[in-house]
C-alpha cells in the first residue's frame, strides 16, 4: 500500500478558467428595478444566477423579440447572498 503523506500551508493555485462572466459583469452594474432584454433562453439562466449573487431577487418574463430578466429588491424575510 502507498503512503500517504498529509501536507499543511501548501498554497492553492489560481483557477485556470476565467473567473468573471460577461453576466456577472452586467448584474453588478445593475441597480434595483432595472431590466436587461436577452434573445436567448441559456442566457437568462446565467443572468439570474448572477443578479442573485449581487443579493437582488432575479425575475424573468418572456417579450417580443426575447426575454427580459429584472434585478428586483429581495421579498421581505429573504436572506441576501
């Protein structure tokens, strides 16, 4: 059997990948009340993940021509992230 040899202080690397989206970019822009349009669906998925990291409440609704997705204020008793 290997040993196995348990190490401490060993730095970790920085991710290889990058970290900020174009997504996470525009919800940190984003104040209460405001609304982007998006043309597609995967689109509004990452949007709202990124408004509700900012703390916002994300909310979407289809329209003519796509989707737009609001940056609202958290519902009252919700934990902001």
């Amino acid at each position: 059997m290997d040993t196995v040899i348990i190490e401490h202080d060993v730095p970790v690397p920085a991710p290889s990948y990058r970290s900020t989206s174009k997504w996470k970019e525009v919800a940190a822009r984003m104040r209460e009340g405001d609304s982007v349009k998006v043309h597609n669906n995967s689109h509004v998925g990452s949007l709202m993940g990124a408004i509700k990291c900012t703390g916002l409440r994300p909310l979407s609704r289809k329209v003519d021509g796509g989707f737009r997705v609001w940056a609202l204020a958290p519902k009252e008793g919700q934990i902001a992230a």
